[in-house]
C-alpha cells in the first residue's frame, strides 16, 4: 500500500504543478484553492501516508488502513472535481465538493485512529527494519 500511495502521489503532483504552470502563464487565478488542493493533499499528504505505511507496514496491514486508502483516493478526485466546477462557478458542485471532503476528512481520522493502535512504542523495534524492499 505504502508504494501505491506513493506512486499516486506523484500523480497528484505532476498535475498539480501542471495547473500551477497553467494558471502562470493564462494569468487565470480561478484555480487556485484547486491548485493548492491538488499538491498538499494530493502530493504531499499522500506521500506521508505511503512513507508512512512504508517505514511501518504492520500499520497498513489492517482494515482501518484499507478503509482509509479508499476513503482518500475516491474522495480526493471527487473533491477536487467539485473544486474545479466550483472554480467555473458551478455553485451545484458544491454538494460533491462536501462529500469528496467529508470522505477525505473521515480516512485522515480512521489513519489517526490506525496509527494510534498500531504503532505502539515497544512493538516498534527499529523503523529499519519494517521497510519492505
Ligand atoms: C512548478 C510548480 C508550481 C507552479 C508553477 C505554481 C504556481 C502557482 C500559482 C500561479 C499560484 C497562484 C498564486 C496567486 O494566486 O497569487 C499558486 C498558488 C499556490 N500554490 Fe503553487 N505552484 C507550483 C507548485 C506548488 C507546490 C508543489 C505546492 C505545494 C506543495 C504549491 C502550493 C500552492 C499554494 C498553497 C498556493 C495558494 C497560495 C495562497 O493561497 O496564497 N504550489 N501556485
Ligand atoms: C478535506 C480536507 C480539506 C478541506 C475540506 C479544505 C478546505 C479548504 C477551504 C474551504 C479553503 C478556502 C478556499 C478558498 O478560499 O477558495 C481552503 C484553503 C486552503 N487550504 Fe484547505 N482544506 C483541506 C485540507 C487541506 C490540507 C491538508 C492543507 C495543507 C496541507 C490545506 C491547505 C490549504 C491552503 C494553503 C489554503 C489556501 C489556498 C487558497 O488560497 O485557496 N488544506 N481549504
């Protein structure tokens, strides 16, 4: 799960910087929040979650951990769906914005919750020795 999330964060960033360039040089600043979206949720709050599950797979390993990968990689794309419309001033988008982040905000308190339960200090010997290769 760590690599996947890790990959899909790249993704996130590519486009990211691309709506970034693309805002530069049309000067249409709409985007923004869309943008800024994008890259820290997308690319850098996906990224901690993978090196995170990566230094501690045991922590991925579990149902909260899949429930909040699903959570966030369909609610991240559907938020910023509504984002984009939003910025096009599709006020009807806001409903889809509510759930795309509600479904966001809920897998980042079930990752909370995992981390809790699962990294406790004396299970955790050495974070070297929890990569997988
Ligand atoms: C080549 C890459 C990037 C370009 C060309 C770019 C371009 C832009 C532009 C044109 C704006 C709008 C500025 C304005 O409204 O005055 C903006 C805002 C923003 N960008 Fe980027 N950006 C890039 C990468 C990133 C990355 C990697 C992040 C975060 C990790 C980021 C985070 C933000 C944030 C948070 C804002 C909103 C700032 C605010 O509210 O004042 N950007 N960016
Ligand atoms: C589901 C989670 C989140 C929701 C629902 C949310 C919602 C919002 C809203 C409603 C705004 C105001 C947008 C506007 O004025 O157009 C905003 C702005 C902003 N948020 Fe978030 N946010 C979330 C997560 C985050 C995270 C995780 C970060 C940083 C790691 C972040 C960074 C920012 C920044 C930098 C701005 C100002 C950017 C701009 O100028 O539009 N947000 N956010």
């Amino acid at each position: 799960m760590g690599k996947t999330l890790i990959k899909i964060a790249a993704v996130y960033f590519s486009i990211g910087v691309l709506v970034g360039m693309t805002m530069g040089i049309i000067h249409d600043f709409r985007y923004t929040s869309m943008h800024a979206h994008i890259n820290l949720l997308g690319w850098v709050s996906t990224a901690l979650f993978g090196i995170i599950y990566s230094i501690y797979p045991f922590a991925a390993d579990t149902k909260l951990a899949k429930t909040h990968f699903w959570l966030h990689n369909i609610g991240l794309p559907v938020m910023v769906i509504g984002l984009f419309c939003e910025s096009w001033g599709i006020s009807a988008a806001l409903p889809v914005m509510i759930v795309g982040s509600l479904a966001v905000v809920v897998g980042t308190l079930l990752f909370t919750v995992n981390l809790f339960k699962t990294l406790k200090a004396s299970s955790i010997p050495n974070a070297r020795s929890n990569f997988k290769a």
